[in-house]
C-alpha cells in the first residue's frame, strides 16, 4: 500500500504543499497593489472535491480558514456537474464564508482526464472595491455595504474565457479600477500556477496513488491533532477577550467569551455568553 511508503508520502506530500507555496507567492507577484506586490506570497490552498483541505500555505491561514467555508457554499450554489475545466469564480459574501469585501477568493476546479479532482483557492486584500472610504476599512461604518462591494459566488472566467461583464461591472464600482483588476487577474494566476503543478503530479504519479496519500495524510493529521488534545487534562475552562470599543460607541466594551471541554481526544469551543453584535466594524464572520 502506498500509505506505507513513507518516502513516497512525503514526496507527494512536499509537492501538495510547494503546489500552493508557489501560487500564493505568483499571486503576490502579480498583485496590482503595492502592499500585496511586496509581500512574500498570499493564501492559497488545494481542496478535494468533498471540500476537504489538501494543501496550504504557512502563511495567511486565517484566509485559508474562509476559503474552506466559501468553498462549500460555492459547490451549494454551482454543483460539481455545472463547472468546467477553464472555470474560475471569484466572492467575498461574508455570510457564505467571506471575511471583509476586501478580502476577495478565487476558486478554479482542477481536471484529469475530464473528471473534476481538486480545487485550487487563492485570496488577498485587494485594492478597492468601493465603500464609504477608500480601502474599504472605514472606522466609522455601521453596515457592511460601507465597507465594500458585495459579490456574490460568479463565473470570472469560464471556459477558460474572462466574463468581462463580471469585470467592468466591478472597475465600474473602484476608486483604483486597474489596480483592483490587476489583484484578481493575479488571485487567478495563482490558482493557474497550482492547477500546472498539480497535473504535473498526477502525471507522474497517476489520481489513484495521490489520492491514497492525501487520505493517509489527513488521516494521520486527525491522529496527531487528537493526540495533542488527549495530552490536555479533561475539564472545562473558561475564558474572554475585551474588545474597548467599537469605534462608534466611545468608552463601551464588547467581551468575547469562550468556553473549552476537553473529554479525552474530543475537544469542544463554546462563544455562548459573547457580546451581542456590535454597531461599529468590529464584527467577525462565521469563518
């Protein structure tokens, strides 16, 4: 079996994670923006298709964590059959597992030989995507819709083709339309890169076999990680994190409270008893 191989284990397994090491840091290159053009790469990740996580980068993983969330309400809304080799969708909808609407994913499903096998998942803070204020971080919002515009799961490419409708309509809501553009296109690249890395393994090393590995490395991941939690006393704990204010309420504190029970390997987190939403941006989403 080749889960008992543990050189050609950590072959694939090497491969999986510089697949995603070099298309967040091709994304980054390609960025139109200066702060994300100078940084040393971006989130990027490889899923399976039961929405699984393959594959990440070592930084970004509190985009990584969106992306897995988005991922799932993306099949929801396109199913597997709907999509094509050459698709790429891009959205940032908080409520389906987004972050900020600056913080925009894009997903391309992965094919060999005609069958859809992965999908590759970028995301960065681009430029502008419009709001009450230029970046999208007004301190002063008290509704998402001053912070950005809101895109829903859509084609950006398809077939291989850019939707140019997609575009324009997003130029046409920008205060830096070419810079905006140029950090999707380049979210885009990444996903390109990671999908030629990826035919590049299953040509060598066939679907069946990269497939067994990835269930034997995600298995053993589950172990390590209920290892670690069974290493922890059984017990309930307690504890909170203040946030002073929200920047539209002066001098008023929202708490968020956490509740741990550790039972053996089983390791459960509790937000009962946090704060109510708040008025001002200060808000977190479900990812």
């Amino acid at each position: 079996m080749t889960s008992n191989d543990p050189v050609l284990n950590e072959v694939i397994q090497s491969a999986l994670d510089m697949a995603v090491e070099e298309g967040g840091l091709a994304a980054a290159r390609a960025a139109g923006s200066t702060f994300i053009s100078s940084s040393n790469g971006i989130a990027c990740a490889l899923f399976d298709t039961a929405g699984r996580q393959v594959a990440q980068t070592a930084g970004g993983l509190l985009h990584v964590s969106a992306l897995w969330i988005m991922l799932g309400h993306l099949i929801e809304r396109y199913p597997l059959a709907m999509m094509g080799d050459g698709d790429v969708f891009i959205f940032n909808d908080h409520f389906l597992g987004g972050i900020h609407p600056t913080d925009v994913g894009a997903f391309r499903p992965i094919f060999h030989d005609g069958e859809l096998v992965f999908f590759a998942a970028t995301m960065m803070i681009v430029s502008d995507l419009g709001g009450m204020s230029a970046g999208g971080l007004p301190a002063n919002a008290t509704e998402i819709f001053h912070e950005g515009l809101v895109i829903p799961p859509v084609y950006y490419h398809r077939g291989g083709r850019l939707v140019a409708m997609i575009q324009q309509f997003i130029r046409s809501n920008s205060r830096a339309p070419d810079k905006v553009i140029g950090d999707i296109d380049a979210l885009v690249a990444g996903t390109s890169v990671v999908r030629a890395r990826i035919g590049e393994l299953l040509a060598r090393y066939g679907i069946d076999t990269v497939e067994e590995v990835i269930a034997h490395l995600i298995r053993y991941a589950e172990d390590m990680t209920r290892l670690g939690i069974a290493g922890i006393p059984d017990g309930v704990f307690k504890g909170s994190y203040g946030v002073e204010e929200d920047g539209i309420e002066a001098d008023r504190e929202f708490t968020v409270r956490c509740t741990i029970t550790i039972d053996g390997d089983n390791c459960t987190l509790d937000f009962a008893g946090t704060d109510r939403q708040a008025r001002g941006p200060i808000n977190a989403a479900y990812s």
